[in-house]
C-alpha cells in the first residue's frame, strides 16, 4: 500500500478556515518532495486546542483512494527539533472534494 510522510503544523487560527467551511482540502509537502492534498475532513480526530502538530503518514490506494492517516510522532509538540521540512500546510477550496480521494503532485 502506498504511503507518504510529512511534517504538519496547523495553528488554531489556521483551522478557523476548516471551521468557517471556506477550507476543504490541505495540501502539504510530503518527506519525498511529493505534493498531497487530501480533503481536510481527514484531520478532524487530531485537532486540539493548540491547533495540529507532528508527524504524520497517509496511506492510500493505488488509484490514490484515502485509506488511513496515522500520527506517529509528536515530538516536537514540546519543543523538539523540527524537521528540514517544515510542516507548514495550507488550506484551499475544492467544494466537490471526495473524502476518499488524494491528489499528489511531483
């Protein structure tokens, strides 16, 4: 199954896009270079008051269907060293976006 990794940093005021509804999808460099963006509904079991942080892998199909998204490190929640990339997402508008569905870029 295919997997990419990636580093995610969301403040809680960048999540008032996702809460405001103006955001459907994140779109994150991933440790491979490669450019995801997957519908943002996905994240809603990582949020907390701090926003989203840490280290992530999604898994997908080889049609690039969405299969499961796994926190595997939060270290640097409490000030460990932050990777090269640095996890820095961004929201943008897809309202026809499948919940199942990922694009990757690169």
């Amino acid at each position: 199954m295919p997997e990419e990794t990636f580093s995610l940093h969301l403040s809680e005021e960048d999540l008032l896009q996702y809460y405001r509804g103006t955001a459907t999808r994140v779109s994150i460099t991933a440790d491979s270079g490669r450019v995801i963006q997957f519908p943002a509904v996905n994240l809603r079991t990582f949020i907390s008051p701090m926003g989203i942080h840490g280290r992530f892998r999604i898994r997908f199909d080889s049609r690039n269907k969405f299969m499961d998204l796994t926190r595997i490190d939060a270290r640097h929640l409490h000030g460990g060293p932050r990777p090269a990339n640095d996890g820095k997402a961004h929201f943008t508008e897809d309202p026809s976006s499948d919940s199942s569905h990922l694009d990757i870029f690169g």
